[in-house]
C-alpha cells in the first residue's frame, strides 16, 4: 500500500484526477452493491410473503368464522398485512350474504379500530393510506373519521377522505360531503361527483333537497350528479330544476326527465327543447330520444330544423329509429322546406340502416299505395338532398 501511494505522489497534476476515477470507480461499486443486496431482500421477502398467503389462505373460512383466534396472525406484521388485504377484497367484491360475516371478523381482530386510529394519529401518505384503507371496510364506524379528514388543512388528506367516503357506497357517507359542500370543500370535482355517484345510486332523491340549497358550481355539479342517477321515482322536484335560471342545472334537469315517465315528461322536455342555450337543447333532444312516447314526433321535427348541427343530429338519430312512422315523418321533413333537416334525416337514415326497409316498401309496386305515397315523398327528397342519398335516388329512379 505504501508502494501504492508513493507512486500516486509521484505523478504530480494526474494524482487529482487518478483519486476521481478511483473514487468514482468505489461508488460505482458501492451502488451496484446495494441494488445487487435489495434485491435478495426483497426476493426473499415476497417469497416468505407468497409463503405465508398460501398458508393463510388454506384455513381461510377458519379464520373468517373465527376457529383460528385473531391472535394467532393479528401479532405478525407480515400475516396481519395479508388478512387485512385479503379481508378488504372480499369485502368489495362480497355480496349482502357474505359481506356480514366479514364485517365481524374485521371488527373483532381489531383491523378495523386499528385502521381508525391511523386516520386520526398518523400523518402525511400513511394517513391518505389508511383513509382508502378503512373507506375499503364498508362499515359504518369508519364514516365519522373520514368526515372529519373533510376538515383536514391538508388538499390531499381531503381528497383521500372524500375517495375513502365513494368507497362505502352508502347514502350515510354522502351526507358529511354534501354538507361541507355548501359551505366550501376544497376538492377536485371529477373526484366529488365520482363519490356521489357511488353513494346516491339508490337515494338519488336525497340529491334534490341539497340542490335547492346550493349555489352557482356547487349547484351546477350537484345537477349533474342527479341527471346521471334520476330514476323513475323522481317527479315534480325536476320540474323546479327546468325552470333554474342557470343553464348547466336546465341541462342536467333535461337529462334526468329522459328517466322519467310522467305526464309532464313530454312537456317539459318540449319546453327545454326550444331553450336559448343550444347544449340544453341537445340533452333534452337526446332524452326524448329515450322516452317511449309518440307524442315526442312534433318536438323532435322542430328540433330537426334547429339552427345548431348538433340538436338536428340528434333529432334526426331518434326519427330514424321510429320506423312505423318513418312515411309520415319523411312526409312532414319534407313539408317543412329546410334542406338541413332534409339533409340530416336521409343521412341518418342511411347510417342507421332504415333506409333498406324504405326501398323494400318501394318496390311492393305501383298496385299499392303506400309505396306510391313514399315514392312521390322519395322523389321530393332526392331533388332537394341529391347526391347526399344515393340509395334514395337510385330507388326513386328505378320507378
């Protein structure tokens, strides 16, 4: 080693850079070391893990009954991380006969206390973690700490709260986020109406008070929730949403209507049909297209001749599909003199297949009348459309 360093002494200006390339030559080392021994460590780690799963797993209904006593595994870090993943899988996936027994052995092992305790105690990541973690249980004791996470100064421990709260899917745990929405929860909204949707699915109604009560993007957000969940059970409230001075809320009212099957279905919708705002026009054309109704025809033939291409899309895509109508349809289209509507229905008509069933009724021959009715309203068409329907135009012209 002497030898060594007075060689190095003796190269003057090159030592400094021959102690780099050695130093740099060790800590290449040093990291190759350590990246070789992480990964022995976690090798041998998810092989005793993939052990342990296998054991635990084949007295599995032992443990979920209870025979095998919680302190058997709760004690085990490693045993207790597995049960616990295993427990809230099944407990998502679990139906109402199953989900029950699950429940007890999550509460008596303690899991679900412990899971409590960390959303009240810990900090930072392992708090947001055990906010999904006990949102995953389903049980109703984990509803009053992820509402008070909704407090948390903290952006994403609130976030984490609000996911844990979907993740219960019960109408008890929209309540604490529909609270603090009115006054002011600083949330991303994909991730608040996500939750909703999962909480309100079968309470939808639960939805309207709330709305009543809310303002500006709050209100707007709410209203949307509700269009996505309406359901027959749902009457009057909506009419009071079609009629609320902001557009996003009449919108969510038209599309919450096409759920709907009441005696002020089709007149609401109508009224929302002629609305100034085109994209409410457009949902309530797109429910009417839901609503099985005849006496949707006359709103959806002057939504035909909207001024907005998309509305006369949409109206044309739920004429097309009314095919015992399709004759007096074309009739009136044609009747009203606007090439657009013209133009849009043929096309659609030609998208969605229809027009094979029109030509089949052309060639029934001259004896019949109906197809010589349809043949003078095809013959119309063709001069006003052109090119624009070619099957149209060949059947016209092949009689």
């Amino acid at each position: 080693m002497g030898f060594i360093s007075s060689a190095i002494e003796t190269l003057g200006p090159a030592e400094m850079v021959l102690k780099a390339i050695l130093g740099s030559l060790l800590g290449i080392l040093l990291l190759v070391g350590f990246i070789v021994l992480r990964r022995w460590y976690r090798g041998r780690y998810f092989r005793r893990k993939t052990e342990r799963t296998i054991a635990l797993r084949a007295q599995w209904d032992d443990i979920v009954s209870g025979k095998v006593p919680p302190r058997n595994w709760r004690f085990n870090p490693l045993d207790c991380d597995i049960v616990e993943s295993i427990l809230l899988d099944n407990i998502e996936m679990g139906t109402p006969e199953t989900l029950p027994s699950l429940l007890d052995c999550l509460r008596k092992s303690g899991l679900l206390d412990m899971r409590v305790c960390e959303t009240r105690a810990a900090r930072g990541w392992r708090r947001r973690t055990a906010l999904i973690a006990l949102g995953r249980t389903r049980a109703f004791e984990a509803i009053p700490p992820l509402a008070e996470a909704l407090d948390s100064r903290s952006r994403e421990t609130r976030i984490a709260a609000v996911r844990g709260l979907g993740r219960i899917a019960r109408m008890d745990a929209a309540i604490p986020i529909l609270e603090r929405m009115l006054t002011q929860l600083d949330v991303p909204e994909h991730t608040l109406k996500s939750a909703l949707v999962k909480c309100c699915n079968l309470h939808p109604s639960i939805l309207v008070n709330y709305v009543e009560r809310s303002h500006g993007a709050v209100r707007q957000l709410l209203a949307r929730v509700l269009g996505e969940l309406a359901s027959p059970d749902l009457g009057e409230e909506l009419l009071v949403l079609a009629a609320d001075p902001l557009p996003e809320v009449r919108g969510s009212a038209a599309r919450a209507l096409g759920r709907t099957n009441t005696s002020f279905t089709l007149p609401a919708l109508h009224s929302l049909a002629n609305d100034p705002e085109w994209f409410v026009r457009l949902r309530a054309v797109v429910a009417l297209g839901e609503v099985e109704n005849i006496g949707k025809i006359r709103t959806l033939l002057h939504a035909l001749c909207d001024a907005n291409r998309y509305v006369r899309q949409r109206a044309a895509w739920a004429l097309a599909r009314m095919e015992p109508q399709l004759e007096q349809i074309l009739e009136d289209v044609v009747a009203t003199n606007d090439d657009y509507a013209l133009q849009a229905l043929i096309s659609e008509l030609e998208r969605s297949g229809a027009i094979e069933n029109i030509v089949s009724a052309m060639e029934l021959g001259p004896g019949c009348g109906s197809a010589q009715s349809l043949r003078d309203v095809v013959a119309a068409a063709r001069d006003r459309v052109g090119v624009n329907s070619k099957a149209l135009a060949v059947a016209a012209g092949a009689h």
